[in-house]
C-alpha cells in the first residue's frame, strides 16, 4: 500500500501532465513565456534594452495565449464539448495570440522623452495596461465559464475551488523554488563561486512554468455533465477555511463595517474632511473584501455568517451614500483626477453589487463579475478610459480656473498675481500639477509646465506651487458651529540679515521624522531641529550643541500673540493679510546661540465643531550666530 502523501504527490504531477492535452494552447501559451523570459534573461544587458520591444510584445502575446487557451476550452469543455470544437478553440486561441504580438510591436511602440530611463522604446504603459485588463477579464470569464448554471452558490464554489487551486500550486511552487535555490547556493557556496545570478533568475522562470502546470492539473473536468468526484473535492471547504471564514473574517469586516458606519454619522456633524486618497483606499478595500466574502459565506450555515449575509449589503448600501456625498465634494474641489476616476468606477459597481445582494438575486455573484468585466474594459477604451477622460475633464477645468483668475488670454498663460487667495493657488497646482504628470500629447499645448519642477511653474505661473493639505478641505461646519482662519504672508520685500552669520538650510531626517540642520562652529556641532505635531501641526524647535540640549519650545505663545494682533474670521476663501517681516519672524536665543526663523506664510484654522486649532507653516529661513562670550 501506497503512503498517502507520495500518492498526493504523484497525483498533484499526474494531473500537470494530463493538464497538457486538456488545456494544450494554455500549456503552450505558458511554455512560451518560460522561453521568452529565459531568453531575456540570457541575453546581454545591451541585447535586453534594443530588444525591448519585441520582448514585451512577446511575452504579452504569450501571456493572452495561456489564460485565453484555459478560457477557451473551459467553455467548449462546459457546452457541447465536440473534439471538433476543440481544435478550433485552440485555432482561435493561436491566431488571437499572433493578432495581439502584431498589433503590440507595430501599435503599442513607446516614444521616448529625451529625459527616459530607457535608450530604446518598449510597449507603452497604456498598451501594458490594455493587456493586463484583457488578461484580467478573460480569467473572470474563464470563471463563469466554469460556474455554469450561474447560479451563486456555483459561482460560490467555483471561485474557492479556483482560489484553491491557485494556493496550492503556489505552495508547491514557493516550496520547489526554496529547494532549488537553496541546492544552487551550495554549489555557488561549495563548488562554483563564479556561477552567475542569471541561474537563479532561470529556476524562477522555470518553477513557475512548473507552478501553472500544477494549477492546470488541480482543475477539474469540466465537459462532466453529472457531478464529478474531482471537483466536488476541490470545491468543499475544509473545516479550517470554513472557521477562517466565518468566525475570523467575518467578525474582522463587520468591526470595519462599524467604524465606516461610525465614520458617516461624523461627517453628518462635521463635514467631510478625510483625506480622499486615504478614504478611497479604505473603500474600495472593503467593499472587495467584503463582496468576496459575502461569496465565501455563501452556504455557511453559522448563525455569525447568515447575520453577515443579511446586514453587509445594507450597512455597505448606506456607507456607499455617504462616500458619494465625499467623492462629489472632491470633485467640486479638485476635478477628476486617476484616483477619482477609479473611486467612480468602484462605486458605481459596488452600489449594484450591494443592490442584488439585498434584493437576494440568484445569479447575483454572475451579475457581479459580469459587471466588473465590463468596468475593467471601460477603464482602457479610448475617450472614456482612465487615461483620456480625467484629462480632458481636467484640461476643461485649469482652463476655466485660470480665465476667471485672469491668467489666460485663450492662448497662452499669463503669470498671476502671488497674493491671490490660497484655494485658488491650490485649485491651480493641483490641477496643472496633476497634467504635467500625463502623456505630453494630451495635454493643452498652452501648458508648459513640467512635473517635479516647482521652479518652472512659478515662471509659468507667477506663485510657488501650493499642494493640499493633509485633509483635502477645511470641514463643513455643523449648523451654529464656525470654522475660523488666520492667514498671514509676508510682505515681499527684501529684509536685513545683518545681525546674523549663517543661513542654516533644513533636511527632512527620517529618523526622527523632523526637519534639521547642522552648524558646525568652534564651540562644537549645533543641530537645529524643526518638528511639528502630528494632530495639530504646531511647530516646535530644538536646539543642541554637541547632543546638548540647550533651547526647546514650541510654537505655541508665538501664535497666540499673532493671533491677538489679527483675529480668525469666519470667512474661508478670504485671500489672507500680508504684513511686514518682523510680525512674521520667530526669535531665539541661548548662552551659545541667538537666531531667528523667518515664514513666508502662517495660518492658523479654528474648528468650533471639535475644538481643534490646526497649524501650517512654510518656513522660509533660519540665520544664526554664535553668541561670543
């Protein structure tokens, strides 16, 4: 008799090779890519980076032809499944990857920027991105293929038999790559240490050839038309996924669901003032998540699971609102950018996911992939894709921001004023900002600013870029609640820094999260330390000689007497005071050195809704001298 374990092991490798004849194209495609990538890798640096092109075109091409030749079958093996039908859904598979490498080498070619990385061009980031789309949907409807009747629990079965699958063939592979390359390192070790880094790069390739042909072989016969003993194997849940499942995840994703509950009933009160790049990402996490696991859950039979079923979809219906309410604010404020465009997407997706979940829909998980299929695909369409639309609606919007702040005569940008209220500054760099990142080809020729470049934007612009905040908006105050600001610049004049010897310029440390400079005088090294409060941004300053502490304090006393002389006011799209140097320099002084901090710009904002005083700060310089004894 056999010991089980061999006996899974030669099962796990007999069904990679019986994977070869069921899945032939899909074999094929992957033996390709092994090849393509082994070649790359073989290849000297120089060949690589003229070859580029072709090899991304090729690696690509092989890529579709492996995940396209396992849907393709699936859906023959799920129908009819004629030997007949087989042969052409190979044909098809073939010729669909030769179309794809033609229009990739001779459509797909990126033209490079003088300042590129790279010496010769490749595929562009949007034909990579259109690829990996395609891929991406063809696996999903590999999916439905293989869930047929569409019905939820058999697509509920399906996707963890598939997620299975993908697990399990990775464990082998993840297990075969250690083993390998620990074999390879004792002989570099022990016999070869010449051996080239290219060896291990070449298992890599090869085990994950290996890894996708185990993946092949877990998969079951889908032409079975009665239930067959392999699949309903590979789609029951071991008892330990079903606890995972239904006592871990689920109680993790209904406390998530509470705070994002929690979240909404504060933004009723206070307004929506979250970060948007930090609220997206906690969104679109969830709500994948949390639609996965409802499908997970989908025939547990746990009272903690059937109260996830029912309440999920509800408490995510009424969060959605509220992120609705949240993304239209941020468009108000800045227009639509990539991340925007995404969060749309995501929501309008998830807003009817949530609907047939609550409405109880039998092929509601179908209906769902069906959806995301369809959305993935609109992301990568011309005009509307996330690389067109965003820019052109933001091409719209700088143009219209810079006519009303009279900086555009309808042809070219005419610098602004510097004074100009902050949001409108902010409006502005956000925008343009945002379009010098893109394709130069689709932006307005009358834009020429370039990105990361803060000096050419003030030429073009007249001001010094102003990014947002941590929060994106001030909040919305609550009905008889205020929210007050103090802004204040300097004067733009030229200011004496007679009194001083040196300019010690700042350096963000990221050991102690601050700003810091270094003086090195006879008396010994001085570090000046510039840090600001995590909540409230209140700036402190530290002073040591020779890790000597010999001045620490904050900010606070400062701002205080600012605030004395000029008074918060209500009103948050007021352009600020500009007053002279000396209200807006901070002095300092010890037994060793004297100093001063001077700002080109404070505000201090009041929020009466939370009694919170949030600070911002832009320091423009700092001038020392030794104190002589």
């Amino acid at each position: 008799m056999k010991n089980p374990f061999i006996e899974s092991i030669e099962s796990t490798f007999k069904g990679a090779y019986q994977a070869v004849t069921r899945f032939f194209m899909a074999s094929v495609g992957a033996f390709l890519f092994m090849v393509i990538t082994m070649t790359r890798i073989q290849s000297v640096e120089s060949t690589q980076n003229l070859n580029r092109l072709l090899f991304d075109s090729l690696q690509w091409s092989a890529a579709l032809i492996a995940i396209l030749g396992l849907a393709s079958i699936t859906y023959v093996r799920s129908q009819k499944n004629q030997p007949r039908n087989h042969w052409l859904a190979n044909g098809l598979t073939g010729i669909s990857g030769v179309i794809v490498f033609v229009l990739l080498y001779f459509l797909g070619r990126d033209e490079l920027s003088p300042d590129s990385y790279y010496r010769y061009p490749g595929l562009t980031y949007l034909a990579q991105g259109r690829m990996a789309i395609l891929i991406s949907v063809i696996f999903l409807a590999f999916i439905l293929f293989a869930a047929k009747p569409w019905i939820n629990k058999y697509v509920s079965r399906t996707i963890f038999m598939i997620q299975k699958a993908i697990a399990v063939s990775g464990i082998y592979g993840l297990v075969l790559l250690a083993g390998t390359s620990a074999v390879a390192g004792a002989i570099q070790g022990l016999l070869y240490p010449a051996m080239s880094f290219k060896v291990y790069q070449h298992l890599t390739s090869l085990i994950g050839f290996i890894a996708f042909m185990l993946f092949l072989g877990f998969l079951p016969d889908f032409s079975k038309a009665e239930e067959d003993e392999k699949r309903l194997e590979a789609e029951q849940q071991p008892r330990f996924i079903q606890l995972l499942f239904s006592y871990i995840l689920v109680p993790i994703t209904l406390a998530l669901t509470i705070v994002l509950l929690l979240w909404t009933v504060r933004i009723i009160f206070q307004g929506v003032g979250e970060n948007f790049l930090r609220l997206s990402g906690i969104a679109t996490t969830y709500t994948l998540v949390g639609i996965w696991l409802h499908m997970m859950v989908q025939e547990a039979d746990n009272a903690l699971a059937k109260f996830y079923r029912k309440v999920y979809p509800i408490a995510t219906l009424i969060i959605l609102a509220f992120e609705g309410w949240a993304i239209i604010n941020q468009l108000l404020m800045y227009g639509m950018q990539t991340t925007e465009y995404y969060f749309v997407i995501v929501w309008k997706v998830a807003v009817l996911a949530m609907l047939l979940l609550v409405f109880k829909f039998k092929k509601s998980y179908a209906v769902v992939l069906l959806l995301t299929m369809i959305s993935m695909v609109f992301t990568v369409l011309p005009i509307v894709g996330y690389q067109s639309l965003p820019v052109t609606l933001q091409s719209n919007r700088l143009e219209k921001l810079l006519t009303e702040a009279e900086m555009f005569d309808g042809q070219k940008i005419i610098p602004g004023n510097p004074k100009m209220p902050r949001s409108e500054r902010e409006k502005i760099t956000v925008s343009a900002t945002y379009l010098a990142r893109q394709d130069s080809d689709k932006i307005p020729k009358w834009l020429t600013i370039s990105a990361y470049n803060d000096q050419r934007f003030k030429e073009v612009m007249g001001f010094d870029p102003i990014y947002p905040r941590q929060d994106d908006t001030p909040p919305t105050p609550a009905p008889g609640k205020q929210v007050k600001r103090m802004s204040l610049a300097r004067e733009n004049q030229a200011f004496s820094i007679a009194d001083f010897e040196w300019q010690v310029p700042l350096h963000y440390d990221n050991e102690t999260n601050s700003q810091r400079g270094i003086l090195k005088s006879n008396q010994g090294q001085f570090i000046i330390e510039w840090q600001t409060d995590a909540q409230s941004s209140l700036p402190s300053l530290k002073v040591t000689l020779d890790d000597r502490v010999i001045i620490e304090e904050t900010l606070q006393a400062y701002f205080d007497e600012l605030q004395e002389t000029h008074p918060a006011t209500v009103d948050m799209n007021q352009s600020g005071e500009t007053i002279d140097v000396p209200e807006l320099q901070f002095n300092f002084e010890s037994s060793e050195i004297k100093g001063t901090i001077i700002f080109s710009t404070i505000e201090v904002v009041i929020n009466e809704n939370t009694n919170e005083t949030t600070y911002w700060s832009e320091v423009e310089g700092i001038y020392v001298s030794e104190v002589k004894p």
